[in-house]
C-alpha cells in the first residue's frame, strides 16, 4: 500500500509540474507575441 501512494504522490507531482512547465512557455509566449504586436 505505501509503494501504491509513492507512486500515486510521485505521478501527481509530475502532473503538476509538467502543467506548471506548460502554463509558464505558454505565458512566456503570449508575453513574446503581445511584446512584438507593441513594437518593444
């Protein structure tokens, strides 16, 4: 049972940051298209 949670803790931490990796280069995106629409 406790070999269960690790692995159900470790893919839920891999979810989470794998959602936080892809939140991030789609802000680092919007970022970059909105600087390049502004002329910056």
């Amino acid at each position: 049972m406790a070999t269960f949670n690790n692995v159900y803790q470790s893919i839920d931490e891999l979810i989470r940051h794998s959602d936080k990796l892809m939140y991030e280069e789609k802000h680092k995106k919007a970022a970059g298209n909105l600087s390049d629409y502004a002329g910056f």
